[in-house]
C-alpha cells in the first residue's frame, strides 16, 4: 500500500491594500512636517518657494498655503483691506476745497456787509468779525431798540431786510441770532429779568431775518445770553453800552485756523 502524501493546508496570505494608503498618509505626513519646519526659518523666500511646491503636490496648484503669509495671517485682496492712496486723496482735497469755499463764502459775505455799514453810516452802530468758528455781525441795540423795550424800531427793520437779503445768497450755513444786556437788572411790567429781555430782543429781530420767507427757518436758533456775555466792562457807561446787543452769527461748517489768521477782522 502506497503511503498518502499528506498536503498542508495553504495558509491565506492577509490583505495587504492598506499598505497603499498608509504610505500616501506618511508621505503626505512627512511633507506636513516639512513645511511646518520651514515656517518656522526666518527665510521668506524659502518658505513661499516651498509652500507653492506643496500646494501643487497635494491639489494641483491652489490651496490654502498659497494665501498664507510667513507669520501664518491670510492675505486678502486689496480691495477687502487696502485703502486706496488716490481715494484717500481725494477726500482729503475734496474737505480742502470745501474748507476754501466756505472762506471765500464769509469773506463775501463780510465784505457786503461792511460795505453796507459804511455805505450807511453805521460804524458806530454795526461791525463784523470773521473768526475760526464764525462770522458774526454784532448790532448796538440803540440801532434796534428803545431803551428797555425787544420790539424792533420801525425804522430799523430795513436793517433786518438787508441782513437778511444778504444771507439769501449763502442759505447752506446756520445762523444764530443771540440777544445780550449789560449788567443793570431790569424789573418792568413786561420783563423780570435781563434774561426774558435779551431772549424776547433776539427772538424779535430773527423774525424779521425771516419775513420775506426766502430763508430756511430751519437753519436759525435763537437765544438770550443775559449780562453774562459781556465784550467791555460794566463798569462804565460805555462799555455797558457794548454790552447790549445783538449778535447774528454764521456758523461754519469747517474750522480753518489757517485761513482765519489771515482774515483782517474789522474792529
């Protein structure tokens, strides 16, 4: 009897697929590691040149590194962070001829009303000043009032006209007519106090600003300063005297040091 050879089973040989992925995953590792070492070298030039090449390697050419700065921020478009020069420049002299209109607009307008003052006669009585902050036409209340009394004279409404004709042709700027009282107290049947007197005297004049209806009245304010905002002292006839007043004030829209250093102010 023949003897049977007796055969060992085959032993299965494992799946070994995985091998594949596994060592795409430590090559892609290893480039990981490569890359994290170069941002951390001071060369920039190095680490853009290599940044690019992994970029390519991992997705054809585009990726996250390519947006990527050397201290790790991301980069955007200029038009997203960037200020443009010329746009900057342009507001910067857009507010300059702005700030040069405005000027030239008070000096012309203080300039016609000086002209009318002396056209008049009535230095003694009116002057302007042109300033940083405004131009203001300060009127003795002789010019206006009778002594203790806020409604205007007849005859010197038409000086309210004129004023006001005037400030139709510059109608963009505020105006503030303020009404003010030497320090005398005042105790009348129609007003307790310098306040009620100075108040009731601008409020009184700014109506008649606003008579011919070709002005904004949104553009003016008026109010009563009192004894409290005195020009000259009180304690002589004289200087009270300059104390009463009113004051109608074009506020400007830019303050200009500048300019106004150079504008002669009338005394």
């Amino acid at each position: 009897m023949s003897k049977k050879t007796r055969h060992e089973p085959h032993e299965e040989h494992a799946d070994e697929s995985w091998l594949i992925p596994y060592a795409d995953l430590l090559t892609l590792l290893l480039a990981l590691f490569i890359v994290l070492y170069g941002m951390s070298s001071t060369d920039a030039k190095k680490f853009e040149d290599m940044s690019k090449a992994f970029s390519v390697a991992l997705n054809g050419g585009s990726g996250v590194l390519d947006h990527s700065s050397i201290d790790g921020s991301t980069k955007n478009t200029p038009q997203e962070n960037e200020i443009d020069p010329s746009s900057s420049k342009n507001i910067s002299k857009s507010r300059s001829q702005l700030v040069r209109q405005e000027q030239i607009d008070l000096e012309k307008l203080k300039q016609r009303m000086d002209q009318y003052i002396k056209s008049n006669g009535l230095s003694a009585q009116l002057n302007t000043k042109l300033n940083q902050s405004q131009l203001t036409i300060t009127i003795s209340d002789q010019a206006l009032f009778a002594s203790g009394l806020a409604v205007v004279k007849p005859e010197s409404q038409q000086l309210g006209i004129a004023i006001s004709k005037m400030l139709e042709s510059f109608p963009d700027y505020d105006i503030v007519v303020s009404g003010h009282t030497d320090n005398i107290p005042i105790d009348n049947y129609q007003f307790s106090s310098n306040w009620d007197l100075s108040s009731s005297r601008a409020l009184n004049f700014m109506k008649i600003l606003l008579s011919d209806g070709k002005l904004d009245p949104r553009k003016f304010v008026n109010t009563g300063f009192g004894e409290y905002h005195p020009i000259a002292p009180n304690d002589t006839e004289a200087g009270r005297a300059k104390n009463r007043r009113v004051e109608v004030s074009v506020i400007r829209k830019y303050q200009n040091e500048t300019a106004a250093q150079t504008v002669s102010v009338a005394k």
